[in-house]
C-alpha cells in the first residue's frame, strides 16, 4: 500500500500546482467545480452491486470519466482523488483508507488522462475513442487491479480471481456510466450550463438505485436463514410453490428431499449451542452442492431439485448423507444426516402433500438405522394413520389400520400373491386348532399378517434378489423383526409387538434377535412361525419351485423340536387333515 501512496500523493501535488498554474476560463472552472461537488455527493451515496466485494460503485466514475476527458489529466486527478477523499474524511473513515483511495483514483485519473492526451478530438468517433479508452484505463486496469490488491492482501482470497470476479460483476454498470459520461462531455462541448444540468438527474439515479438495492436487500433477508445463508422456511413454502407449478405447465418432475441431522441434540448438549450453530454452518454448505436449499428450522433442511425423477432424486440424497458423514466438523467430528426424498406427480401432487410424503420417506429413514436416504413408499401413510390411531381409543380401528399394512408389505417383498395375508390365515387355523379363545385368534391373525412389517426397511435389491444372500445381506434381513417391532410397540396393539420381534427364535435357541428357546418364545411367536415357515416353502420364488404340501409338512415334522414348536407343528399337520393325535400344547 505504501508505494500507492506514495505515487498517489505526488501524482495529487502535481495536478493541483500545475492545474493553478495554468490560465482557465471562469466557465471551465465552474465547471471542475460542479464535476467536484458532484463526484462528492456520489460518493457519499454509492450503489452496492450484488457480489461486489469493494462495496459496488458510484456515478463518481461519470464525474471523473468527464473531467478528465474535458478538462485533462490535471482537473481528472483534482476531481477523482479529492470528491472520494472529501467523502471519507466526512465519514472519518481511517487514515490509511483514505490516503490508499485517493491515492488509487489519482493513479487511475492519471493513467486515463495520459493515454487519451494522444488522441485527437477532431470527430465524433475520435470523442467516443478517448472516452472509452479513458473509462477502460481508469477502471478495468489500473482502479480494479489496486482495488483488488487490497482486497486480496486483506481477505486472503486469491488475487486473480477477485480481478475476474469483480470485472463480471461492474462491466455492465461501468458500460452504462461510460455512456453518461459521453453523454455528459457531449452536451458541455454544446452547452455548459445544460451538462451542469444533468449532474441532478444522474445523482437522483443513483439515489433511486440505492433504494432500490436495499428493498431488495431486506426483502432477500426476509427470505433467509440468518444462521447458514440458506433460504428460509417462508422462502421454502414460496419456492416450492413456484416450482410445483412451473413443473406442471412443462409436464416436468419436481423431487422434494427432507434433510435432518442425526441425533443433533447430542451436539447442542455435548458440545454447546455455538459450535452446534457452526456444525449447522457447515451442513448447509455441503447442502448447497446438492441442490437448491433450505433450513425449515432447528436441524431440518429441505433441497429443491426440479426435473429429477425419484431414482435420480434418491441418488443426490445419497450424495447429501455420503458428503455430510465423510466430513469431519469443527470440534464435533463425525456427523451423519438422514433424507426423505418423494417426488411430484408420480407420488404427490400438492405442496402439502409432497411436504407430507417426503417426511414420511424421512420417518422410515430414521426408523431404519439413520444416516441413508429413503424415498417415499405408500405404505409410509398407512402407518401414519396408525401413528394418529395410537392415540386414540378405538382398538379395533387400530387393528384395522394394522392389518391394512399387511399389503404394502406383500408389495415389496418376492413373494407371489398376498403372502402376509395367507399366513394370518394359517395362523389363525393353527390358533383355533390349539383351542385359543376368538379374541386371541384374532390377534394371531393380526400379528401373522404383520410379521414382516420391518421388511418396509430393508432395501427393495435385498427382498427380490434372485439367488441366496450374502452374509452380510443376511444380517441386514434379520433386522426386519425388531424394525418391526420398534414400528408397533408404540401403537397399543400389544402383544403383537412381542410376537413380530420373536417369530423368528427357534425352539432350541439358535434362532435370532435374542435366542430364546423353547417355552421363553411367546406363543403367538412360535405360531406364526410355523405358518410363515410353511408359506414361504409352498410360495413360488424367482430363484426355486415351490414345495407341494405334503412335502412342506414332512419339513415342518422334520424339524420339529429343533426348528419348530413340536406341539405347534401337530397342530398344523391335523388342521391340513394329514394326521391326528393329541396335542400338549407348551404356553
């Protein structure tokens, strides 16, 4: 900064010695004067310019531009360094600030004057080339080059770009400042007085787009998330809005992704509410990359991404969960996020219905082990409705809404036909059989037909693969039953929780979540796990034949008192009519 000064400095000395030197007419001097007075008043009023990191720019470029072309290089530096130095001694802004602008606009005043003091004035294209050379050297080289030294020094950005970035953003204002300064030479070459007369109009301008900037500035922080940048919950409503009726005159797609930390409250407690809001910061960063973004509040997020369809929007949400949890956040270390994505029209066609499906894909997300993206199925609102019948009091309309489940399971699944239905059924047969009473009948029925609830979790690759498992595909499917069970211990259908999380315990221990055996295993468990032991062999798959019954049966007899509930078993083989004999039932 301190040879910029210095250069300023002299360059400043120079002009105001030689400009007093030399004889001017009472107009011209009136006119500097004017340009002066004017170059200050737009001074004290620049216009900010969206990603103009020196604060935007001011009509003083017009001022300056005209002095110099008008009156040389002398008056151009007496115009350009003192409006702007005025300015700021007025604003008592810091010395160093001062003397290092005045400085860079009598550099710039001077580099302007010198160039185009070799270019005659003899015809109207010959002025137009003198001011555009002026207004080229006096801002696109020497002006935005200091400007952007100082900002680089000061922030650390890198030097180039800042030139890059700042010439994209004030060709065009610069453009049309080069213009009024043409304009303003033009008309005092005519009349003095009629130039001096269009120093109000242009500083009204200014003043008009000032105003203007900033209603724009309040009406865009309205709409902003003060904490991450990102739009807010109004903007979101608005945007969606937009988007959901632009993508229905295209015909086109709109998929919605909910976002929501993981376990965040664990941040906020463990760590404190400010680096919580810096991990928030630094979330909606890696949010930004995905799509167009926005905090709904606390730790929910929503991304906007029109014209993908649900594969292509599951596929970003993925990217958002793989981005979040591969990035180590300040102090907080690992953090994972979740993702609900649903998709219009396909899967909802109003805001609120869209909103509402998304956050059910988010639900099951949650539901199934956290930090992976789910889209929206349908049976995501058939336990909804469950969720808003849990509290009520009708616990036959909570069975009902139970058992409405039991199809979008079967959906999913590889199975032929309507396979949690076929085993309710069973298991009902093999309840009477055992002389249970109707009520407990029925719950077996219940329970049977959602003994694959927990299925809704596990990726769909997994349930319709065409071939044996892999071990760790296997582990993955033996978690559907306390996915299950966590899905209705809280709806008040007990004991069908119990008996979903057990139906697969073996009667000599070695079944699975918690090897019980034998008579430990619930009743209603061990039921229905002979009834969907029997479906699933006499069910055609894509990858074997189906067993006849008889043959069915002859595996359920022989794995009966290791696999299978002995008693049980007989049960089942009377009911099927294949034998009789007398049943001592373990309970």
């Amino acid at each position: 900064m301190t040879p910029v000064c210095l250069a300023g400095v002299t360059t400043i000395v120079a002009a105001c010695v030689t400009y007093a030197r030399m004889p001017h007419p009472t107009a011209d001097g009136l006119a500097v004067a004017g340009l002066f007075l004017g170059m200050v008043l737009a001074e004290r009023f620049p216009v900010p310019v969206e990603g103009v990191d020196a604060g935007g720019v001011t009509l003083g470029f017009v001022f300056a531009v005209a002095a110099i072309v008008l009156f040389g290089w002398q008056a151009g530096v007496i115009v350009a360094a003192g409006g702007p130095t005025v300015t700021h001694l007025i604003g008592h802004r810091p010395p160093l600030r001062v003397a290092y602008n005045g400085s860079m606009f009598a550099l710039s005043a001077l580099a302007g004057g010198l160039a185009i003091g070799h270019i005659p004035e003899t015809s109207v294209g010959l002025l137009i080339v003198r001011v555009a050379v002026c207004a080229f050297l006096y801002n696109w080289v020497v002006n935005l080059i200091l400007i952007s030294a100082v900002l680089a020094a000061s922030s650390g950005k890198p030097f180039l770009k800042l030139i890059w970035d700042n010439a994209k953003q004030t060709t065009a204002p610069f453009a049309l400042m080069s213009s009024a300064a043409l304009m303003l030479v033009v008309l005092w070459e005519r009349s003095p007085a009629l130039s001096m007369a269009l120093i109000g109009p242009l500083l009204a301008i200014a003043l008009y787009q000032r105003s203007t900037f900033a209603a724009l500035k309040a009406m865009r922080l309205a709409l902003t998330d003060p904490l991450t940048g990102l739009g807010n919950h109004r903007h979101f409503h608005e945007r969606l809005q937009r988007e959901l009726a632009q993508a229905e005159q295209d015909g086109d797609t709109l998929t919605l992704c909910l976002v929501d930390i993981d376990d965040f409250k664990r941040v906020n407690d463990g760590y404190g509410h400010p680096v919580g809001d810096r991990v928030l910061g630094q979330v909606a960063a890696r949010l930004r990359q995905g799509g167009e973004s926005f905090r709904l509040g606390g730790d929910e997020f929503a991304v906007l991404l029109p014209g993908l369809d649900a594969h292509d929007g599951v596929a970003v949400a993925r990217s958002i969960v793989e981005r979040v949890g591969a990035a180590q956040l300040e102090q907080v270390g690992e953090l994972t996020v979740s993702a609900g994505v649903a998709t219009y029209p396909v899967q909802g066609v109003g805001r609120d219905e869209l909103i509402r499906l998304a956050d059910s894909a988010l639900y099951w997300a949650k539901e199934d082990g956290k930090n992976r993206a789910r889209a929206y199925e349908p049976a995501y609102i058939e336990l909804k409705q469950l969720q808003q019948l849990a509290e009520g009091t009708d616990r036959a309309a909570r069975y009902r809404a139970a058992a409405s489940l039991a199809k979008a399971v079967d959906a999913r699944d590889a199975y032929t036909g309507s396979h949690s239905e076929r085993v309710g059924e069973l298991a009902a047969r093999i309840a009477r059989r055992l002389g249970l009473e109707d009520s407990q009948t029925e719950l077996t029925r219940l329970a049977a037909s959602l003994h694959d609830l927990g299925k809704l979790a596990i990726p769909e690759e997994i349930l319709r693969k065409p071939g044996a498992l892999n071990e760790s595909e296997r582990l993955v499917l033996q978690r559907h039953p306390q996915i299950g069970h966590r899905m209705l211990e809280s709806l008040g259908v007990e004991p069908i929780a119990d008996w979903v999380l057990h139906h697969h315990e073996r009667w000599d221990g070695d079944g699975y979540p918690d090897r019980l055996r034998g008579e430990e295993i619930p009743l209603g468990a061990r039921i229905i796990f002979v009834a969907d032991a029997y479906d699933a062999m006499t069910s055609e798959r894509v990858y074997r034949k189906p067993l006849s019954p008889r043959e069915a049966l002859e595996e359920l007899d022989r794995c009966s008192g290791s696999q299978f509930d002995p008693a049980i078993v007989d049960a089942f083989s009377e009911e099927l009519g294949v034998r009789s004999r007398a049943i001592e039932l373990a309970s």
